[in-house]
C-alpha cells in the first residue's frame, strides 16, 4: 500500500465556479506506523507478536517488519509447517516432506501415512495389524496373549496382572500401586512421590535454599536445584551465606594473612574459618582498667576494649573486640604502660608516647585533650628506659636513673613534693639516680632502685607507702623492711606487692578483698609475706583488687577479689589465699593485672585472659565475662 496525497486542481482544472478545495485526503499505505487490515505488521508495531508466538522454535529470536510490511522471520529460525523437517527439535515429519516414512514403516500394513499440525506422524489412515498374532511395535503392545514381555512392573506398576487391551494396548487395570500416584510406597523403596518429598527440603539436606525434587523413579530426591544454591560441604564458598571456607578451601586464606604469626589455618563444619591453631607471638602484656595493649613479636603494638576516649589508639572511639593495630605508631616499641582509660609507649630511640583519656594531663603532652592516636610527652624525645601508668598520673625512668611524672596530683602521687596537677614530666623529688623499675597505683606511686630497696609515695590511707604510717608522702619514701633485696615490685589500686630475691612475695596496704594473700582482710602498714607461697616467687602483679604471681615453674597462682572471675579459677568466689588458675600450670612467661581482669603471655607466643570482658578487654571478640583463660584472638 503506498499514500498517496490527492490534491484538487486548481480552479480552472476543478471545472467550477466555486475554485479549488484544497484539503488533502490521506489513503491508509504500508510505513504509516499503523497496521492496516492487509498488514502483517507496519514498522515497530508487530501487533504483540514474536518468534515464539508465531511456532519459530528460537524464542530468543528478533521478529522484524520488511519494507512491505510482513513479517521479517529472519532471526527466528525454523518452524513446524516450513516443510523443512527438523528432527532436533522433535519433528517427524513436516507437510508433505514424511522423510520417506510409510505405514508400513510405521508397523502398520498399508494406507496412507500423513503429518499433523504438530508435525507428527498421522497413522489415522494407515491399517492396524492388531489381531494378526504378531506383535508389530511401536503401534502394538502385545497380540492377545503374547504380552511381549510385559509386566504390571515394567508399566511402572508395584503389583498386579497385566493384560492385552482393546488396539493390541497394554490394558492396566488390574494394575495396583506405582511411582506418581500420590502416595510414598515405602514397601517398594519408595523415598517420595511427585510433590510428596516425606518432610525433606535443601536446607535440611544442608543446603543453602532450593526446590527439592522427586526423581523420575521415585526412589530418590533430586538435589539438582539445591545444587545450584550450593551447600556447606561443596568445597565451593558461599559468600552470600556467611561461609568464609568450604572444607579445604581456605579462600586463599592462612593464619599469617589474617594477622598472626605463625599456626595452621583450618575450616569448621558449619563452613566459618578456625583459627584455633593459630598463633599470634605477644612479647609483652598492659592491661589496662577496661583495656588491654600488647607489643607484638615485631614490637608493633595492638590493643583492645574500651576505646571510648581513644585509649585502643586506632584514630576512633570505637570499642574493639579483638586486638587492633595502634595507628601511627609503627613498630620498635620495646615497653607499654596502662592506666585506667590512657595507654603509652617506650620506643628504642627512648622517646614516650602516650594515648587516650587526658583529663589531668595524664598523656604529658601539656594539655588535657584526649588523644585517639599516640602523641609524643613533652620533653621525653629519647633517653627514657622505663614506663609506669597509674589510673590517672603517667611515670617514666630516664637513662640516668631518675624518675619523672606527670598528670593528676591531687595526693602527692607525682612525688615533687605538691599536690600540683602536672601537665608535662616533672622530676620526682630524691629519686635523681639509681631507679630500676617503678609502677603506679590509683593515687600512689612506688619505685624499685638498683640496690633493692623499695620507695612509694602519695596516699598512704591504707598503708600504701609502707612506712608503717596513714600519713601520706608528697616525696618518696623508702618502704620498711625492703631496704634490699627485691627484685620486682608490683602496684595495685591502693597496695603494692614486691618478690624478694629469695623467691617469697611480699604485700602492704589496703587488705579489705584479700589483695595481700595474708590470709585476713587486715590492711598492713608495713611488707607483710604472702601465705602459703615460701619461695619458688618470679613475679608478682596487682590488680585493682587482687593480685596474682607466677612461679619459677611457669604456673599461676591469684588471690583476692573474685567479683569478675579475675582469679580464673572458674568461680566467682573471692580467695583469701593463693589459688592455681585453671589450666596455667606450666609455660607461662609473664603475668599482668589490670584493674578487673588478667592475661598471660604463655612460652609459644600466645596471650591468654580472664575476667571481667564487658568492654572486650578479654580480646576473644567477645563481651562474655570469662573464668578461666581465653586465647586472645583477632
């Protein structure tokens, strides 16, 4: 069809005295866009039609339009009914081209053998055999009694009697019970029937999700759909469903890459990755009062738990689970020091840095802003060799043996002869020379010199100084009876520890929780032997209110208040007396207190802890309060 526009003559052409009409007058053609009644299609509009609905077997085909508007078949490949025959796609026969099939071919005995709409064979015009008494396939089954065979079980039947039917066809009747009818046979093997999967599903065969399926024979379950979903045991990982392994495939993962040291990385039954067996190296232990810090086997430092004033030191006030690399810092850091909610560090060119809470100037940095990253203590560039942390004042040793301190003062602890609140280090009063080791409590501090003798001061309303008085001292003191000898000293939160070199341990102060292993809940005023200990002492640590020590044969031994399980002995009663912890026998090689909770660094690397966890100081990434030791993880 083409349009064509039928313009009207002119006046002297139209014949008339009225002039020209010069209106146009459109006739329906092939490109207009619409389909018209001779049309197949115009253009774009194929009238909602496709290479499917149209017979082509390629469904994916493009139907186009041509120019005189049919339908462009081009891309839809073969039908039924193009007299091209096409076996593949299950064609017997296409029109008038059989492929040389007859009746006779076909079983029959004569007649006229033609195709269907569906091009298949069309044997209504060919002559049966039936009743010849031979069995002609396909298009008999038996010839009277001659069952060819047959049986009620052949025809997918459990039982029964076959019999020859009207067409030479099988005849079922007497047929009973198979495969499809709605019902599981469990007496012929029978695992499900149709939708009938007997409670079975994917997820319950393990998999993630999927149709289950009942096979064809009815005796087992197609997993085919399952499988695609894919399942915990496939050696494949399925990301979307939390695995992180599959058996032996670690997802090219190891215990080194995922931050430890050294271990076998494996894969548990439910498909997460198991990281028992790895291990991270710890050389040394802080823990805090809600926090944990450790210097690794290449002296970086990772710390863990409350983090809300920065005292993790990863740049955030987010409290971490397990341990986290402190930003900035780098490695070469050979001492940390732990307070309440701050954390520093000693590094081998000497200089101090320190992070975290900063409210009394507890960081040395001359301001009382909190820091989330380590922050270098004024005037401690280099030449420091020892650190101490209170819960709010900061000390440190220098090479020449003197000692300095700064923060919160308010009791003396800075030991300069104030109670000025120091914002930078300031020199500790008499102490200029021979200092070894210092440690520091909630108020007091103490220090241990070359010559063994033991010095503390601030608060002393328990005894803490040790001078055999309540009289607090803004200048060290020198502790009674610990004029020599000791090798090791210990501050707790109001009391103080210390191992003579004969292997006994030695406690003074505040005794109300049974920190002092004294057996009584007496404060002492002056050092006063650890019951039940003798000797065979290595080192000994101070909790906030309990105490712990380990012995030359690497065990464990604590005692005092047992409130958060700090003791590790798998209660939560408090012990008056040394008490083992559970399962630290043998092999460890240091102990530290914090101020509810405790670790160890055991002889193969690995840090283990107990106690109070609510803030994730613990670092198994968890916030379960543990009574015995558990492996810190990352």
């Amino acid at each position: 069809m083409k349009v064509r526009i039928i313009h009207l003559l002119t006046w002297a052409m139209c014949g008339g005295v009225f002039g020209c009409d010069n209106s146009t007058k459109t006739v329906d053609a092939c490109g207009d866009g619409f389909v018209d009644p001779a049309e197949e299609c115009d253009r774009t509009d194929l009238q909602g039609q496709s290479c499917g609905s149209l017979g082509h077997y390629n469904l994916a085909g493009t139907l186009g339009c041509t120019h005189d508007c049919e339908f462009d078949r081009t891309e839809c490949g073969g039908r039924c009914g193009d007299g091209v025959l096409e076996t593949e796609r299950g064609e017997q026969c296409d029109g008038e081209n059989l492929a040389g099939a007859t009746c006779d071919s076909q079983g029959f005995s004569g007649g006229s053998l033609g195709c269907d709409s569906a091009c298949h064979f069309d044997t209504s015009a060919c002559e049966s055999r039936c009743g010849d008494g031979v069995v002609t396939a396909p298009n008999e089954d038996c010839e009277g009694d001659d069952l060819a065979g047959g049986t009620c079980q052949s025809e997918g039947f459990y039982k029964g009697t076959l019999r020859c039917g009207e067409g030479c066809r099988y005849d079922t009747t007497d047929c009973d019970e198979r495969c499809g009818d709605g019902s599981i046979q469990d007496l012929f093997g029978e695992v499900c029937d149709g939708i009938l999967l007997d409670g079975q599903s994917c997820e319950g065969l393990g998999y993630h999700g999927g149709q289950l399926l009942c096979a064809a024979d009815c005796r087992s379950l197609d997993e085919t759909p399952c499988q695609e979903v894919g399942r915990c045991g496939d050696s494949l990982i399925q990301e979307t469903f939390s695995e992180t392994c599959d058996g032996t495939n670690l997802g090219g993962q190891t215990c080194l890459s995922l931050g430890y040291d050294r271990g076998e990385l494996a894969c548990k039954v439910d498909c997460t990755l198991n990281e028992d067996a790895c291990i991270l190296h710890f050389a040394r232990l802080a823990p805090g009062g809600y926090h944990t810090c450790s210097i690794r086997s290449n002296d970086s430092v990772w710390c863990w738990g409350n983090n809300n004033f920065g005292s993790v030191g990863d740049g955030t006030t987010t409290g971490r689970l397990v341990p986290t690399a402190v930003s900035t810092l780098g490695s070469g850091v050979t001492a940390l020091a732990a307070g309440d909610l701050h954390t520093c560090a000693l590094k081998t060119d000497g200089s101090v840095w320190c992070w975290g809470k900063n409210d009394y100037g507890q960081l040395g940095d001359n301001s009382t802003t909190h820091r989330q990253v380590p922050t270098a203590v004024s005037a401690l560039s280099s030449g420091v060799t020892a650190l101490a942390a209170g819960d709010l004042h900061t000390c440190a040793i220098k090479t020449d043996g003197s000692a300095w301190c700064w923060g919160n003062n308010e009791n003396g602890q800075l030991g300069d002869g104030t109670t000025t609140q120091r914002l930078v280090p300031t020199a500790v009063g008499t102490l200029t020379s021979g200092l070894v080791a210092m440690d520091a409590g909630t108020k007091h501090s103490c220090a241990l010199k070359s010559n063994g003798s033991v010095w503390c001061w601030g608060d002393n309303f328990h005894g803490q100084v040790g001078d055999n008085t309540t009289t607090s001292r803004l200048i060290p003191t020198e502790v009674s009876g610990l004029t020599a000898g000791v090798t090791a000293m210990t501050s707790g939160s109001e009391f103080n520890c210390a191992v003579k070199v004969d292997g006994s341990a030695w406690c003074w102060g505040r005794g109300d929780t049974n920190q002092l292993g004294t057996g009584t809940t007496s404060d002492r005023l002056v050092p006063t032997a650890v019951t039940g200990f003798g000797s065979g002492v290595s080192q000994v640590t101070a909790g906030g209110t309990f105490t712990c020590a380990r012995k030359t044969d690497g065990s464990v031994w604590c005692w005092g208040n047992n409130q958060y399980s700090q003791i590790g002995d798998g209660t939560t009663t408090s012990r008056p007396l040394p008490t083992a912890v559970s399962g630290l026998t043998s092999d460890v090689s240091q102990v530290i207190a914090g101020r509810y909770h405790a670790c160890v660094v055991k002889t193969d690397g690995s840090a283990w802890c107990w106690g109070r966890n609510d803030s994730g100081a613990i670092g198994d990434g968890t916030v379960v309060l543990r009574n015995v030791p558990v492996q810190v993880r990352f």
